[in-house]
C-alpha cells in the first residue's frame, strides 16, 4: 500500500462523511442562527428554548435526508470493501 493511495483513501473518507453531514448540520446551523436571532430580538435569555425547534428541525431533516445519507455511506462501504483484495496487494 504506498502512501498515496493512503492519502487518497483518507480524502475520500472525510469528502464523504463531510457529504454525509452536510445537511443535517446546514438545517441545524440555520435553526439556531434563526432561534439566536428572535430571542435577541425579543430580549430572551432562556438557552434551553433553542434545542426544541432544533431537536424537530433535525429529525425531519433526517427523514428528508436519511434514504440519501444512507445511499452515499452504503455506496462508499461496497466501493471500499469491494476492493479490499486490491488494496491488500499493493
């Protein structure tokens, strides 16, 4: 195994798992942001009424999002584990 196809088995790792999180954490990023946004407007300091609209905003996100999150980590485990035996005889 040399040490570029190392370094390209990592990259390929943290594209896909950044891929992976990127739209679950767009959704709760601009959850919170919004949340952060009217309780400065209306002068409220309760830290604990961000995490409600940001519990819901996730799930859904993850009933939107899941089948394709799920599709993408599926699809680089066979990619990976399907070259194994490659990978080995290097």
């Amino acid at each position: 195994m040399t040490s570029q196809l190392v370094i390209e088995l990592g990259r390929d790792a943290i594209t896909t798992s950044l891929m992976i999180m990127a739209p679950i954490l767009v959704v709760g990023f601009v959850i919170g942001i919004s949340v952060s946004f009217v309780q400065a407007i209306m002068q409220m300091q309760e830290m604990t009424l961000a995490f409600v609209p940001k519990i819901i905003a996730i799930s859904g996100a993850l009933v939107i999002f899941g089948h394709w999150m799920l599709t993408k980590l599926m699809t680089y485990s066979v990619h990976l584990l399907g070259g194994f035996t490659d990978l080995i005889g290097h």
